[in-house]
C-alpha cells in the first residue's frame, strides 16, 4: 500500500463506503419521512379543529342572536299588553264616570221636585199638628 492508505493501515477492501451507509441513510430518509407525515397529520387535524371550532361559535352566535331576537319580541308582547289593559283600564274608567253622570243627570231633575215636595208635606203636616193641637191660629 502506498499514500494514505498506507499511512493508516486501510488495505484495499477493508469499508465500502455505499454498501455501509445505504442501510444507515434508509433509516435516517425513512424516520425524516415519517416525521414529516405525522407533522402534517397533525397540522390538518388541528386545521378541522380549528374549523369545528369556528363552525361551533357561528352556531352559537346564532343562537345567541336568535335567543335575544325572541326576548325582544316577547318584551314588546308584554308592552303591548300592558298598554292594552291600562288604556282598557282607562275605558271601563270613562264609562264608569259617564254613567254616574247619567245617573246623576237623570237623578237630578227629580231632586228638587222630591225636596219641594217633601218640604210641602212636611209644612202641611206640621200644620196639622199644630192646628189639631190647638196651637195654630
């Protein structure tokens, strides 16, 4: 041996460098391989959970929104009604007044008849007694 070789003590056939390292490399490119893929597994599984995710809060938004939209709708019904039994309220109040006035009306032209009348009676009577007692003129 001559050179390097000899220098060292390497005869001929002692390392193939492409026989030695091809089962090396296939190890190495193989667990490089399956590295990537799981890495990209991972990232498309959190890529359908990030759109499950979205897809859940575009749910819930508009459940939210649906769920305020019938509050409100049920706040204007319970307005609505309050309104309507106040302004019936004020109705039946109206009529109560304008039939004690009625009344009063129809009532009121009598009033003064029945008081000269009764006060007539009452005159008469008084003098009756008056009279039958000896008392009167």
């Amino acid at each position: 041996s001559s050179g390097i070789n000899a220098e060292y003590g390497l005869d001929g056939e002692l390392f193939d460098f492409d026989i030695e390292v091809k089962p090396i490399l296939e190890v190495l490119v193989g667990k490089t391989i399956e590295q990537a893929l799981m890495e990209v597994m991972e990232e498309e599984e959190l890529a359908n959970l990030r759109a499950q995710q979205r897809q859940f809060e575009e749910l819930r938004h508009a459940e939210l929104v649906e769920t305020q939209r019938l509050e409100e709708q049920e706040r204007r019904h319970r307005e609505e009604k309050q309104r309507r039994m106040k302004q019936q309220k004020e109705v039946l109040s109206v009529e109560a007044e304008t039939a004690r006035k009625i009344a009063a009306r129809a009532f009121s032209p009598e009033l003064p008849l029945r008081s000269r009348t009764f006060s007539v009676r009452s005159t008469q009577r008084e003098w009756l007694l008056l009279r039958s007692s000896g008392k009167g003129c």
